[in-house]
C-alpha cells in the first residue's frame, strides 16, 4: 500500500471479527512503535500487549464498548514521566511522544490489514489494574487490534483552507 492510501484506508475501526493477529504481523506493528521518534529520543513509553481471551470482565471496566471485547488484542500505550523531555517552559512532551508511537502502531496495522480505534475514553484506574501498569508508568491510549467486520464510513474533515494558514 503506498502512503496516500495507506492513510485514506485507516479508520476506526468499532466491530471486530474473532480471527487471531498473526504473530509476525504484530512483531512488525511493535517494531513501528519502538521506531517511533521521540522528543531528545527519550523514548518515555512502553506498549502492554493484551491478549483479551477470557478477559473481557476486567476490559468492561476499562471502557464499556461490546466491540471494545471483541477484538482480539489490545495494545495500551504507557508514559513514564520521569524519562520524558521538558521544554524550557516546563511543557512535558510525554503525551506528544505517545501519540506518535500510537499513530506509529495504527498506520502500521493498517498495512497489515487489521483494524484499529484510538481509545483515550477510558478508565484509567481499571486500565492500570488490567494492562499491569507499573509504577513510575501512566496509561495514555489504548487501541483495539484486530480484523474489521464494519466498513469505513465518509471522513467528515474541515476543508483545508480552514486548517491551513500560509505565511509567504
Ligand atoms: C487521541 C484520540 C482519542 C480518541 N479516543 C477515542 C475513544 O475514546 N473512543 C472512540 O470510540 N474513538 C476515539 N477516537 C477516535 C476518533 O473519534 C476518530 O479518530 C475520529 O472521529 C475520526 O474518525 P476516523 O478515525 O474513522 O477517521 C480517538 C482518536 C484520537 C486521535
């Protein structure tokens, strides 16, 4: 898939069919996400891999979706403060760092075939208890991975000219 498509195919994806992610298809998503670039190359972050079988109690309380469940793997993205690059004027570049790495992991799926959903919405005190999140770590994005069984819709975005200002 060449990049331009690549980025028109992703889409959030809300119904998931029950087929495993291929192992090597999930090695070659992480090692996006270890490639991701990061602010001075602190690299604050680590991405828990959950297989969710037999889990979906626990992954209720993180975010109360069905096809939240019904995906086979959830990947959470985690900061770690204490690693992350502070500009002058005290700005952490912690949750810029991890979305980075996620859209990494997301573009990455896409080219694999499989589905993904940014997730932000959830609990974080479930999410620390069910992701196994350590100490010095916080839980930032989570993402569902698997096949789609829904199809993308229209992207609704503004018009470019509204979002983009040029200063010549
Ligand atoms: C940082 C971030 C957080 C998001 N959190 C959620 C979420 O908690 N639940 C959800 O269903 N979608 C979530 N989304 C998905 C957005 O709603 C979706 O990307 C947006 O509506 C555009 O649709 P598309 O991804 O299909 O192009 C999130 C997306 C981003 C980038």
């Amino acid at each position: 898939m060449d990049f331009p498509e690549l980025i028109r195919r992703r889409y959030s994806v809300r119904a998931y069919r029950p087929e495993p992610v291929p192992e090597e298809a999930l090695a070659r998503i992480l090692e996006a996400g270890r490639l991701a670039p990061t602010a001075a190359n602190r690299q604050p972050f680590r991405i828990v891999v959950l297989h969710t079988a037999g889990r979906q109690e626990a992954l209720r309380r993180v975010y109360a979706r069905d096809w939240f469940l019904q995906a086979p793997i959830v990947l959470c993205v985690c900061g770690v403060p204490s690693e992350a690059w502070v500009r002058k004027d005290g700005r952490s570049h912690l949750d810029i760092d991890a979305a980075i790495v996620m859209d990494h992991l997301v573009l990455a799926a896409t080219e694999e075939g499989l589905g993904t959903c940014w997730i932000a919405n959830f609990d974080v005190d479930a999410a620390r208890s069910v992701f196994e999140v350590r100490p010095g770590e916080v839980p930032l994005l989570l993402t569902t991975l698997g096949y789609a069984a829904d199809r993308a819709g229209v992207k609704e975005r503004r018009q470019l000219d509204e979002l983009v200002r040029r200063i010549d």
